[in-house]
C-alpha cells in the first residue's frame, strides 16, 4: 500500500514538460511488420522520417509560495528522477522532505532515460552498457561482494553498518535503468535548456553523473544557478573551473567507505583540489561529524532525512537563500 | 514557465514504487572498458551476472480521502505516464483535473518504458520499433500525412477543425519513447502486481495499447477492479469476455476522424460488437453526441477537460462510485 505522510502537502501548481533535443532524420532503412496489440491489426512501419532525439523531461511540484528558488533534482547514471522519491524500503523521499519543507521542485529524467525517452533509431546510437546487480552494490559503496555474487546473496555483502538498505537492493534494482557512455553534451544541453526554461535563478541538487552536470551548468551558465549542492559527484570539472572562474556557492557531501573503494579516493582527491581551489566549494564528509555507515546512494539510505536536514541547514545559511529562511 | 493551477492541490501522499518483475541472468559474455562521465575514473565493466526486468514504476498521488476508489491511469505504446500530465501546448493534463476533483491517482510507466526502464541485456530482447513523427501524425488520426512529409510540415496536415494542438506536434514527439511488441504479457503481469500492490478495488484509465491491458484486467482479476474507461483501446480481448464472461462497468471512448482511418474502423467493430455482447459496456463516441475533432490523443485534445468532465460523470453515475460523488 502507498505511503502515507503525517502532514498534507500543498502544491499550487504541478505538471511536466519535455525540453531541448533535436529533429534528427533517417533515411534508406527497410519496412518493417509490426502488429502493435495482441489482437490488434498489423501495421507496416517505415522506420524513415523525422524523430526528436535529445530532449528531456522534468515534472515539476510548486510546493513553495514562488518565493524561494526552485530545486533541480539530478540524478546520478542508470537511474532517474525515482531514485529522489519513496526509497527502495518504502521511507519518505527527498522529493516529499523538501515539499513538505515549502520548496518548488523540478524532478528530471536525464536525456536518454525514463520519460525522457530516445528515439531507437538503428545506426544513431550504440548499445546501453550493462550494469550488474553486483557491480552497482559494490561501485555504490554497499559493500564488498564478488562479480559473481548472485542478487539474493547480495544483501549478505553489505558493510557492517551500512546505511542502505540492503535487503531491498532487489528492489533497487528494480529502478535501473540503461545508460550510455557517450551523450553527455546532450544531456549538458538538455539541462541548460531546462534552466532557461525555468527562468528562475534555481538550486541543483544533483547526484553521482549528476554532479558533474550540476557542477558545469553553474560554470557555464552561472546567473541561472544560484548554488549546487552535489552529493558524491562522479567528477568535478577542475579545468572548466580554472578556465571560466567559479564561484556559486557549493556544497560537496561524501559518504562512507571511500577508503575501501577502488575509485573513489581519487575522485575525493580532485574534489578536495577543487575545494581548495574555488573558496566557494565547501565539502562535507559526513563520517568526519560523525555520520557513518552512507552509502553512494545518500538520498535513500536510511539516514536520508538527517542528510537532507544537513543539506537544507546549508541551503538556509548561504548567501542569497537566507531572506527565504521559513 | 511552469503552468499554475487555480486552486491549491491536496496530497494526503506522494511517492513511487516498482512492482513485478523478475531476477536473470546473464552468462558468457566479453569484459566491457567505459569511462561514466567525462574526467572520470574508466571502470571495467562485466555484463555477466543478475539484473531484474519486468518491473513497473508507478508514482502516487493521493488527492482525495481514501474512500473513492484509486484512479490507475495506463498510457498507450511508444508514450510514458507523462501523457497524463501537462499537454504539449502546456495545458492541464488529466492527473492535475483529477487530484482537483479529489481523487487518489496512480501514474504508471509501462514495462520496459519511462521510469520503469529495461534491463539493457545483449541477445534477451530484439531492437525496439520505430515510429516516425509522420506516421504517428497519421496513426494517432491528426491528419494526413506523406510517409516523407517533414516534422515542420506536419502541422500544416492536420484535419480541419481537429482538436489536437497540431502546432505542437514536435513537442508532442519529445515524448515519444521505444516501444517494442513482443512484451505484452510481462505488461500484463506488472500490472497485475500493480493491483495486488494497491490493494483497493480501483477505476482503471487506460489509453489505446494500455486499453488492452485494463480491460485484461478485468477480466482476470474482477475483484480488483471496480470500474475501466478504456480511451480508444487499441483492440479489446472479445475471446477472453467469452472465455471468462464479463461484467465490470466499462466506459469506452471514441474520438472522430475513424471513417478515414485504414485501421480503426475495424477496431470500432470489434468495439461494438464487445458492447453487443455484453451489457456492461457502453460506448461514447464522442462525434455522435456532437463533440467534433477528436484525435486518438484524447487526454491532450484542446477540449480534453471537456472529455475529463464526461469520464467523471459516467464514473459519478455509475454503480459502486455513485456514493462517492462529491
């Protein structure tokens, strides 16, 4: 059964729109049958003509008085904008934390993803990359487990201490979606035409992948960010940084395990340089105040709520968003 | 800009879930090199091991009390829940008109779409279809179009006085996703989970493809379902009602244009020979009672509050809801 929250959430305007992408072409391919529904009549389709590729979806819930700047959710790689909402076990998510805390958020699907969508023409792009329930559990910092390690074993892996919950990592998985390698201009695109689409000088709280565009948008299009909140960036765009100037105020937080990672105490190295570069960047390890045992996945672990009262406690103290203070 | 509503929405919850699906695994395969994000760490990657497909993503809206039945709203091939929402020309969608109504509302993304995602596995499912902007200019009964004619062409074919926002075409196609046509009953049986999940006698809204799937429903889970509006199904499982017998009250609505149509006529056969046979079924078709212009995108029509209004007075009149009506 769904969820129920202790208190109503108030919207004054919900909805979603489709942004940026292109018309794209194709030509030359042959007919192909399809019969759409059991039952249904077959059609003959011509796979030559016109497609939209690129765009991508954002839905958004006014849950503030218009006041306060609105917040982007972006999500990290093989996920979408589900992964902000009710966790894998069925707690409240960040999406329904921050309504409830009078915000306007715009959830997205990156470009490619969810209701994004794309369009599967043959030719235009590559095959998705494979992503096992085993590579994820362990490059999302759950635990340790083998390659091989099947999906109903793998919760036996977790960290002593682990935040996720594990036990519905079966369930997570249900939430996986197929990236691809090779579309971050389009997704970097897609979101700049969502920031001009909002038209309000807004807060990116983006994840994983996200980060990195989160972090881009800001240096690239700096009047319609008015801070970043990046919770494990995959990357940092140091060199974009030293080449343009940055300095919208951000916050970095990082979780557990890094140390035990293969990955990760590289990536930490560049945030650290990049924080010690740009005085704006203020990073937040949360085993460092005592938060211990967060996974890669911070907004659905089971201390997601303190992590969110973390990162609105910053919201509310930089410059700019302090007038909004509830 | 995003749109406003002119009354404040009600949630007593939000959130999403997956249901359904199922473990598998995948053996044999070559190591795969990717670099996730520009700057990033290349990771190897190592496509043999557990994934889940199948599932199902649906998000909740609970806007009214909990004692009307849930509004489970099921779109059609190639599109995502983002259907249901804001129109392309930025209009209120038929989530928003029913949360205003105060009802609860279930937004489903079909198997293998949207935020349901797929499981991007080599050699376990073909390539997905193709459906060019013209030939669903023409399928979706818009007007008519030349397999060639371009995507900034097309609006320029719409039938006079067609009701769908024609000039809006191409954003109408930032929402088109991949569909495939051999995934018929891992739909079915998310869907099933779906109602097994929810766990109230719910009113199913389902649109062309997904009509197939809610009248299904029906029929082989009658306990589950208290009522279907089914906006131009696709094809109706007549065998089945023979088979099972069928008597849940179903609303089935048509739009205009049908006589021009290569297809439709017979899927309006079909239709009325389903309502023939069974009582329970009773057919709108909306040119008959003088509503013109009507494409088989109903819910994005121009007058798509006007058909909203007419679904919740059937439902309002209908026995098992009438006790609801506000």
């Amino acid at each position: 059964m769904a969820i129920r929250t202790e208190r109503c959430i108030k919207l004054r305007g919900m909805g979603s729109f489709h942004v940026g992408g292109e018309p794209k072409s194709l030509q030359g391919k042959p007919l192909m049958q399809a019969t759409l529904a059991v039952g249904g009549v077959p059609v003959t389709m011509d796979p030559n003509g016109d497609y939209v590729i690129g765009q991508m979806y954002a839905q958004y819930f006014l849950g503030g008085d218009g006041r306060r700047p609105p917040i982007l959710f972006w999500h990290g790689g093989g996920l979408t904008g589900a992964c902000w909402e009710t966790t894998p076990d069925d707690r409240r998510g960040w999406v329904e934390d921050f309504l409830l805390d009078g915000w306007d958020i715009y959830l997205c699907d990156a470009v490619e993803r969810g209701r994004s969508g794309y369009a599967p023409i043959p030719d235009v792009w590559p095959a998705p990359i494979s992503q096992t329930a085993a590579s994820l559990f362990v490059r999302f910092r759950i635990g340790h487990a083998e390659t091989n390690t099947t999906l109903e074993n793998l919760a036996g892996h977790a960290f002593p201490g682990s935040q996720f919950p594990a036990r519905q990592f079966t369930q997570f998985m249900r939430q996986v979606v197929p990236r691809w390698s090779h579309t971050d201009e389009q997704i970097m695109a897609a979101y700049h035409a969502l920031l001009r689409r909002i038209g309000r000088r807004s807060i990116i709280v983006c994840h994983s992948q996200g980060g990195m565009f989160g972090l881009r948008s800001a240096m690239e299009a700096p009047d319609a960010v008015t801070a970043v909140v990046a919770l494990e960036p995959a990357s940092v765009p140091l060199e974009k940084a030293r080449q343009l100037g940055y300095s919208t105020p951000t916050l970095i937080v990082l979780g557990d395990y890094i140390d035990t990672d293969t990955r990760w105490p590289r990536i930490r190295d560049r945030i650290m340089q990049f924080a010690a570069e740009f005085p704006c960047v203020q990073v937040l390890s949360l085993p460092e105040i005592g938060i211990k045992g967060n996974s890669h996945m911070l907004m659905m672990d089971k201390n997601n709520m303190e992590i969110s009262g973390k990162v609105r406690d910053w919201l509310y103290g930089m410059a700019g968003a302090d007038s909004a203070r509830p």
